[in-house]
C-alpha cells in the first residue's frame, strides 16, 4: 500500500525539536496525522501481520538529509487504520528517504508486509 500525500514537505527532526514551544510540537504531530488520514483509502483494511514503512519525500528543491526526515509523525497518522500500533509487534522496520521532483513534490508512505 502507498499512501501518497502531494505539495508536502512534511516535518524535519530539527523543526521538531528546535526547542519549540510544546504547542508547535503538538500542532506539528496533529497536522502530519490530519495529513496522513485525509489521503487514506476510506476502504482500506489494518495490516494483520508484521510490515515495514517506508517514507520518501520529494522536495521541489533543497532536499533535506533523509536522517532529518521525521518519519515518526507519519507513522503515528497510520494507527489505527493501516497498523494496529506502531511499536515493534507491528513494525518491524521503518526507513526514510530524500529525492527530488521539481514537477512533482510529495510524501510517499509505503507500507508492506515484512518478509
């Protein structure tokens, strides 16, 4: 399954924890899981198995380090409706990674079952 969300940038590990009020730290978690949710297939049903995720972002320009990618948030978006929870009993592995479209900007959300 991929969950593809357009124009998106999505949070950096440095946003997050730049010191941030606690609010900004909220309102950033709220906004990737509102995110998240709003291009879920209505449809879709919870993974039954182990799975692991995979996120990439495709900048328009300066991508950021895929370590700075804060994968973490968007997992978080997925619970309850495409993985029961997001500790290790359900993920096995999560992954980001950084490209770039000038065309095409976006996050992508894969999550597949794991081998």
């Amino acid at each position: 399954m991929i969950i593809t969300i357009p124009d998106e940038r999505g949070p950096s590990w440095n946003d997050f924890y730049s010191g941030g009020h606690w609010s900004k730290r909220k309102n950033a978690k709220d906004r990737a899981r509102q995110l998240v949710r709003a291009y879920l297939d209505p449809n879709v049903e919870p993974f039954d198995c182990i799975v692991d995720v995979f996120v990439t972002v495709y900048f328009k320009s300066r991508a950021q380090d895929s370590d700075n990618i804060c994968d973490k948030l968007l997992i978080d978006g997925l619970r309850p409706w495409v993985i029961v929870d997001d500790d290790r009993r359900y993920i096995r592995w999560a992954c980001t990674r950084s490209e770039i479209d000038k065309v095409n900007p976006r996050i992508e959300i894969e999550v597949v079952p794991a081998e």
